[in-house]
C-alpha cells in the first residue's frame, strides 16, 4: 500500500484520505471487514462494510497494476529500451488501459506485416509519406522497387508503407484513448443470428435482429447475448459507426488532399478495420462484461443475503418430510437442538392403505416426540404432501420449505461427515428441517452458487462470484453472531478471523474438555492465537457466568462497561437489566484516545438488547388451498406467493405450482420501478394476479399491481 493508492481510492470513493489509510492498514494487519466496520469505527470514520470491502477490493486492483507495471519496467530494461522519459510515463500512468498503450509500441511482437516491410527497407518511404508534404507516392515508390528485397514493384512497395503507418497509428496511445472514448460513447452492441441457426438457437431469438447503444445496454441482456454468441447462434459486434471512427482518426492525422493523404487515409482505414477497432472492441467486450458481471453478483449477493437473514423458527421440535412420489416421503425428527432423533419413511400420495399407515405413523409421532412444527420441502409432491398433513389437524404449524440445494448437501463431504450411516435422502430431510430452525446455520453448509438465486450466475467469472458470495455469507454470519458452543464447524469457519482449521479445532476442543465457560477460553484452542481471538470474539457469544460473553460487546472493553457500572453504583449485570441506568450514564465522559462515540453508543445499544438476533419474527406461510398445479391456475386469480428469485428484469414467485412465475420489473408495482430490488427481496411474501399463463412454454405471467391489465 502506498500514499498514492490512499490519494487515488479517497479520491474515487470519496472517503477522507485518513480514513482510507486506517483500513489500509487494518488489512495489511489481517483484519476482516465484519470487525474493521463493527469494532474500529472512530479510525475508519464509521466506514461501514461495503465501504470497507470497497477499499480492499480496489486496493487488490491498484497492486495488480503495480505488478504489472514492474513487469513492464522490467522487460524494458531488460532490452535497454527503458528512457528516463518511458520511465515517467509508465510510473503515472493510473489505469490499465494507458500503461498498456504505453508499452504497447515497446512490447515484444511476432513478426507483423509492418515488420515485415521494414525488413524489406520501407520504413524511409512510409515516413516520406506520412508527413504529407506533397510527396508524389508513386514516384517516392519507385526507389524502393528491389525484387531481391520482396518488392517487386509501386504497387508492393506503397502497401508496405501502408502497413508500417497503420503500425504506427495503432501503437499511439492518444489516437488509441480518442477511439476508446468514441467505442465508450457511441458503439453499438449490434446482433445477429448466426447462418443457419435460426432453428437451433431458438432460444435466442429475441437477439437475432438486435442493435442498442453499449452504454446503455442492461447487463441481464449483455449476458444473454455472449452466451449466445459463445454457444454459436449469434454473431455480435460492439463498435461505433465506421465513418465517425475513420473521421476521428483523420481529423489529427490526415492534414491535406493531396495524393500522400489519400495513401496515409487509406492506411488509416486499413488499420482500423485490421488493428485498432479489434483492439478497441476487445476491450469495451471485457468492460461490458465486467459491468454485466458486476450487476449479476450484485443482484446474487442481494438475493442471498436476503435468504441467509430468513427469519429464524428457532429452537423447536420439527419433524420434517422430504417429499416424493414413488419413492415415498423421507421422515425425520429433529429435536430442539436440530439433532436426527428418528427417521423412517412414508406414503402419503401412495395408495389408500399406504395413506392410512401414514396417518398412523404422523399421529404416532406426533404424540411420541411432541412436535411443535411440521416442515414439507418444497419440491416434487410437496403440495401434495403438505395438504395431507393438513388434513390431519394435527394441531401445529405446517410450514412448506424451500429445499433448493438440499440435494447438494446431501451428497457433500459435510453431509457424509454428519452422517456417515445415512441414505442421501434422509439427509436432505435434515436439511429440509434444521433450514426451517435456523436458515443460516443450515445454508452456510451449501455452496451458496446451488442455492438457486442467481442471475446467469454460469456466466460469470467464477472467482469474482465466489469472492462476492463468501463476503456475504461472512457479513451475515457475524452480522447475527455464533453460538460458540453449539454451532457447527461450517458455521464458525465464517467468523471473523477463523476458518476451517480454526473452527475444527475449535469444535475438537468443546468435544474433548465440554462446553465453553467464557470467551477466554477460546485462547486455550489449538493454533488460536491472540489475533485470531481479537478478530472473532466479539462475534461468538457464550452464555456463562459473565453476561458480556453473550453479547457483542468485545472483550477489550469489558473493562470500559465495568467503569461505567462502578460510576453507576451497580453491577454490570444490573446495568444491562436496567434502563434508568444506563440513561444515566454520561457517553461523553468514556471518550478517550482510543474509543469514540460511534464505539460508546454499539456498546449502550448492545447492554440494551445483548445478543440481538437482528432477523425478523418467524410467522408461518401458506399458498393457496387446492392450488397445487399449473392447471388450477386462471387468468385473473389473486394468490399469495414467495419470491424466489430477484432479477434486474423482475422477480419470480413461487404460487404453489412447482414453478415460479415472472413479475416483469413493469408488473412489480403502480408506480415506475427502475430496480426491482425496490420493491422485492428474495424469501419475502407477496400478493400477486396471475396476468398470462403459457402451458406449453412452461411460462407464468404474474402482476403485483393493485388493479393489473388483464387480456381479455
């Protein structure tokens, strides 16, 4: 990290220069974002996550172009090409784009048809021509006619030096960033369908005659486009019109009409087509691509986050049923703790006699494990599934839950872990169950790209997807905080500052000396060390004899609370308990170098509520009754539904069918919306009129308006 990357960040993010440098710092230091934005407020100006992670990340992005610099600088010097003047020029040079227009005329090339002609003696006529001086092309040509040298006559010899301007035109780093404005401001991203794919790729049809300005494109439909063009039914082009690419490379180059112009403006137009607009649209291809990317992430990370942070059902006695047809309902029971104390399976859509065994087995489990809650997943027969136990009237909530990804943790090595003995099945009814106690405990075990919310998430770059999903998985974990002693090691290998390792250990060593009294403790885990421990502890919570130890208030002020609790005539156990207390503490009065306001008002918060869970009350939901398939859908009918998936075009919204339907982005409400992420987050509860059903499509239109434009 150097002063000019602190100069360039606060300058782009628009933070203080100072606040900049302290999470600079902090991260060189190996702290984590969560505990940077939770714990360190008064040295990063309150900076919360998100600016946080936008320091780090472009912090990332300014050292791998100090890399890429000293490898220049390197092999410039390398071949002795490295001037005092290059030096300058590469040393401030702020952005990819411009170091490599820089090095580009300096760069190691293969053997170029602008080479090649210099070999063969041309490079003194394109140079004659090239200054435009009323030379007489043809003339000037005739010296450099030698059948020996490859130049047999005018005609070979003029191309040559053609090739050599059009060369040099292309290795100018000021023409190069003129044309990259205009690609910026006036490409279009023009589509086509490829010969003879029309059948093929119907599915792209929408894109076979396509054209719009790059600069406005929607990334969903950028996306859409290079997977087409990947898989080979389209054909795509993202460049401005040819004339008004020519006319700026004339207007600076090309400086009279006489006959050496025209052979330098037909040099232009040939390295135009042939070098700079491949270049150019190279780079605004990887540009729009980044921007869609950055949307698609943006709008994962939103959804998975919102599905993470679900409202919790708690600790309850659940038992949970992974539905099927032929293969029968997979059952299992869960006791508070989320721990299999049963599991067996059933027939409920099966015969009449399986139907009766079924009932017997639910009634008989019911009364034997006193269930609180009955979890159905949301997949194949579950409808089905989940009206039957209904009909029962057992007396308890039925609760339809969305199994996406069970599957995958079924058959992972955290599953087989867990339980080794277990059919893959009975697994996912585990995860069906402990998904309904506590969503994040039980999603944190899943790849977060099988969870089903994502917007071409297998179109994007795998590495910046991951980085983004982990982020938010860590924000949201130490966001709602850990049950040091009851939490699985998937879980703590989010917190703040511990990983894999660390949380194995740490689950080792509760099963080996029992649970944990205090934080402390936590110094006595293998390979924990004092840094670790600053990071994560005040994201565990231990419910032990110090009451501190179950909130977010971090150890390294335990001793600031107890001085207000000493200043209160009371306990600190008291001054949690106790309002008028802590209304009579003076926060102005604890100020000192190292702790600050922002610090003093988390702490009073935290001693008000300790150990807040921030998500929302668990209510139950249920779809529609005899709504169970495509075909009891109509026109017009009015449904409570559950939101899916948020995309920048709209939402889906599961009605009960098994499949989603669209809330187009112009459906999602009276008013305009210009982000849908406005109106719907995923795992939210909407009402919604069923606008357009297409059967054989596979296709559900949907309305969240209060009086939607139905067809007649």
């Amino acid at each position: 990290m150097t002063q000019d990357h602190v100069r360039i960040i606060a300058g782009e993010l628009s933070f203080r220069q100072s606040h900049v440098a302290a999470v600079a710092r902090l991260i060189g230091e190996g702290a984590t974002v969560p505990f940077i934005a939770r714990y360190r407020k008064e040295a990063t100006g309150s900076l919360d996550e998100v600016g946080v992670a936008a320091i780090r990340d472009r912090l990332g992005e300014l050292g791998e172009l100090d890399k890429r610099r000293e490898t220049i600088l390197a092999s410039l010097a390398e071949r002795d090409l490295l001037t005092d003047e290059l030096k300058a020029a590469i040393e401030g040079a702020q952005d990819k784009a411009r170091l490599e227009d820089i090095y580009l005329p300096h760069r190691p090339k293969r053997r170029t048809k602008a080479a090649m002609a210099r070999e063969r003696g041309l490079e003194p006529l394109a140079k004659r021509i090239f200054a435009q001086r009323g030379v007489d092309p043809q003339a000037a040509a005739r010296e450099f006619v030698n059948p020996d040298k490859d130049v047999p006559d005018v005609a070979a010899a003029l191309a040559g030096a053609r090739d050599i301007i059009a060369e040099r035109v292309n290795e100018d780093s000021r023409v190069r960033g003129a044309l990259r404005t205009l690609f910026a401001r006036r490409a279009l991203l023009c589509s086509k369908v490829a010969k003879g794919k029309e059948q093929e790729g119907a599915t792209y049809r929408d894109w076979f005659d396509w054209s719009e300005p790059v600069r406005r494109i929607a990334g969903h439909r950028a996306l859409a486009m290079f997977r087409g063009e990947r898989e080979g039914m389209l054909n795509l082009s993202l460049r401005p019109e040819e004339n008004e690419a020519l006319d700026v490379l004339q207007r600076g180059i090309v400086r009279g009409r006489g006959a050496d112009s025209r052979e330098v403006a037909a040099a232009l137009k040939d390295g135009y087509r042939r070098l700079l607009a491949p270049s150019i649209e190279n780079e605004l291809r990887a540009e729009v691509r980044k921007r869609a990317e950055g949307e698609a992430i943006r709008v994962f990370a939103a959804n998975l986050r919102e599905l993470l942070l679900a409202a919790p059902l708690g600790q309850k006695r659940v038992l949970a049923l992974d539905p099927g047809f032929r293969t029968g309902a997979k059952l299992t029971v869960l006791d508070e703790q989320g721990k299999l104390v049963h599991h067996e399976t059933i027939f409920p859509t099966g015969s009449e006699k399986q139907q009766q065994q079924a009932t017997q087995t639910l009634r008989r489990l019911h009364e034997k494990y006193d269930i609180e809650v009955v979890a159905v997943g949301n997949g194949t027969a579950g409808r089905e599934t989940e009206a039957f136990v209904r009909g029962l009237e057992l007396g308890v909530s039925v609760v339809l839950v969305n199994e996406a990804g069970a599957s995958v943790y079924s058959a992972s090595e955290v599953a087989r872990r867990e339980f080794p003995d277990l059919d893959l099945t009975v697994r996912g009814s585990v995860s069906i169950g402990r998904r309904l106690m506590d969503p994040l405990a039980e999603l944190v075990k899943v790849d977060p790209k099988a969870i089903g919310v994502g917007q071409y998430q297998h179109d994007v770059d795998a590495g910046a997807l991951k980085a983004a999903l982990d982020d938010v998985v860590a924000s949201c974990v130490n966001a709602v905080g850990v049950d040091l002693n009851t939490a699985s090691p998937e879980l703590l290998a989010h917190v703040s500052g511990l990983g894999p390792v660390l949380a194995r250990n740490i689950v080792a060593h509760r099963e080996d000396n029992g649970p944990f009294a205090s934080r402390r403790e936590l110094l006595n885990v293998k390979r924990l060390g004092p840094k670790a421990f600053e990071q994560a502890a005040g994201f565990l919570r231990v419910r032990g004899k110090d009451p501190l130890d179950a909130s977010a208030v971090h150890p390294e002020r335990y001793g600031l609370v107890k001085r207000m609790a000493r200043d209160a005539g009371c306990s600190v156990a008291d001054l949690m308990q106790d309002a008028g207390l802590r209304h009579s503490v003076r926060l102005e009065e604890y100020v000192d170098d190292e702790v600050g306001l922002p610090t003093l008002r988390d702490i009073m918060a935290e001693l008000d509520k300790p150990g807040r869970d921030p998500r929302a009350e668990f209510s139950p939901f249920s779809f529609a009754e005899g709504v169970n398939e495509v075909k009891d859908l109509h026109v017009g009918m009015r449904l409570p539904g559950i939101v899916t998936n948020v995309t920048k075009f709209g939402a889906f919204v599961d009605v009960g069918v098994h499949r989603d339907g669209l809330v187009h982005i112009s459906q999602l409400a009276d008013r305009f919306v210009r982000d849908p992420s406005e109106v719907v987050a995923a795992g939210r509860e909407v009402s919604v009129t069923v606008i357009g059903i297409d059967e054989a499509r596979g296709r559900i239109n949907l309305s969240m308006k209060s009086k939607p434009d139905i067809p007649a």
